[in-house]
C-alpha cells in the first residue's frame, strides 16, 4: 500500500502492481465501519484502504464527506481519485434519459444550454477536487452500456468530448491526473479522449474478454487503464477474475480495481479476496 506507485503509475511509469477500489455505497461503509474506531463514511474509506492494502481509492465528489475522505486518504498513504459527474448524466438527470437521448438524435443543438450548465457544474467539482488535494480526477460518464453506445459516435465527438476536454484541462492545470470512465465499449472514442489531455479510461460493464480487448487498444493509444474486476460477477468468482486481472496487469499499464458499483459488505470481502489473487497472479504469472 502507498500512494507513489498509484501517483507513477497514472503517469505511465510502471512501478508494479498498483491496486485500488471505486465507488463504494455508504451503506456497506457503515456496515464496514461497525466495530472499528472509523467515524462516519470518510473514516470508513480511509480504514478499509489500509484494510486492503490499495494504492488508490475513489471519492464521490457530491459526498458531503469527500473532502474530509482525501484527507483520510493522504495520511493512510493512498492516492485519492475525485470522481466527478459527467456532463450527459447530468442533463439525463435533468430532463430524463430517455427524452435526452430521443434529443441528442433528433434535435442535439436544443441540447446545448442544458450541457452548457453540466459542464460548468462539473467545473466547479473538479475545482473542489482541487481544493481538497486530490490526486487524480475521473470524469465519470456513462456514454454506452452494455448493449452498445448511449448516443451517436457524431454527438459525442461534437457536443461531448469538447466538455470532456474542458474538465481534462482544468484538472491537470491544477495537477490533478485526468482519467474517463464510462460503461460498454467506448474503443471508438480512444484517440478522441487522448487528444483531449486524458491519461487514462476506468473500464466497466465489460466481461473478461472484453477487458483484455479494450485493453490492449487503450494501451495501444498510450492510455492507463483502471479496472480488470467485473463488479457484477464478484461473488461467484472472485479469484478467477483476480487471476484474470493480475496477469493483465503484468503485461504493463493495468492499475486493478473493481469496474464500479460495490454495495455491500460481503461485495467488499469477495473484492478483497480478487485483489489478493490478482497479487498471487502478477507476482508468479500463474
């Protein structure tokens, strides 16, 4: 556990093994905490890093509490990824996904006012990431799911990576590491994020195969990669993904962490038992 391997590594260093663990509910925090010394969710993350031995470990930065979980962080040593919300989520959040969606295909430019807002609110969550000393900033948006993309390849390259490129911008001006996430396959958008100042894509909703694909095609085009744990799958096969995940991650440019959405306790256990055999796997190749 140290936060200077993370720090490296999402620069493209490749200082070993570096783990980490995302978003976490508050609910499995509390559960977590019950029994410890830890005093509310920041407590809570801060404890249950040293717990895992992680390298880095995410923040809501909606959270009351993310400033103070930075903080909690930082003195366990472990690097702290601000995660802020996207610009399409946002707007989904305030008109609807699905007259959002029918809007970006039929009428995109109607869009614009309300992605000029997001994109100003997600701004000032970056600044605030800035404030509090994070590490690393992961601008999260969901732009394709499972069984595809959300919106067209053209909205997304016209009204959405101009955004993403502002938030990237901003982060790193304030030193601050700027990485993507999305869930689905969003390989189309690769060059488009690397170009905007991104050094690294958070990969999620994908199964194993389409791990190791997007992968190596993000590695191609000189971005870091978070992930190799299928959160979905945790519980009925924790060590086959660590394995699965710690053999990626010798080949170069895998930082391993769940791919989002730990909400419970026993999740939290099954984690802990995938990172340790992704540990296993990277350091025998077995």
């Amino acid at each position: 556990m140290s936060r200077q391997p993370a720090l490296e590594a999402l620069d493209g260093g490749q200082p070993g093994f570096v783990c980490g663990m995302t978003w976490v509910s508050a609910d499995a925090l509390a559960a977590l905490a019950y029994g410890t010394d830890a005093i509310g969710p920041a407590d809570a993350l801060a404890t249950l890093a040293r717990a895992l031995e992680l390298d880095f470990a995410f923040v809501p930065a909606h959270e009351p509490w993310a400033a103070d979980a930075v903080t909690g962080l930082r003195a366990a040593d472990v690097a702290s990824i601000w995660a802020v919300g996207g610009v399409l989520g946002r707007v989904g959040e305030r008109v609807g996904w699905t007259e959002m969606l029918r809007m970006s295909v039929a009428e995109p430019g109607a869009l614009a006012v309300y992605i000029g807002e997001a994109l100003h609110q997600a701004l000032d969550d970056v600044r605030a990431g800035v404030r509090a000393r994070a590490d690393a900033a992961i601008i999260a948006d969901d732009i394709a799911g499972a069984t595809g993309p959300l919106v067209s390849p053209d909205f997304a390259l016209d009204a959405l990576v101009p955004c993403y490129r502002s938030l990237a911008r901003e982060a790193e001006r304030h030193g601050l590491v700027p990485v993507f996430h999305s869930d689905g396959d969003i390989r189309a958008l690769y060059p488009a994020l690397v170009r905007a100042g991104f050094a690294g894509v958070h990969l999620a909703g994908l199964a194993e195969d389409a791990v190791a694909i997007s992968f190596a095609t993000a590695r191609d085009e000189g971005l870091v990669v978070l992930g190799g744990i299928e959160s979905a799958t945790l519980l009925s096969g924790a060590r086959r993904l660590g394995v699965h995940a710690g053999l990626l991650a010798r080949t170069g440019g895998l930082l391993v962490c769940d791919d989002g959405g730990i909400t419970s306790a026993e999740e939290v256990a099954a984690l802990a038992g995938a990172l340790e055999a992704a540990r296993d796997a990277y350091a025998r190749g077995v």
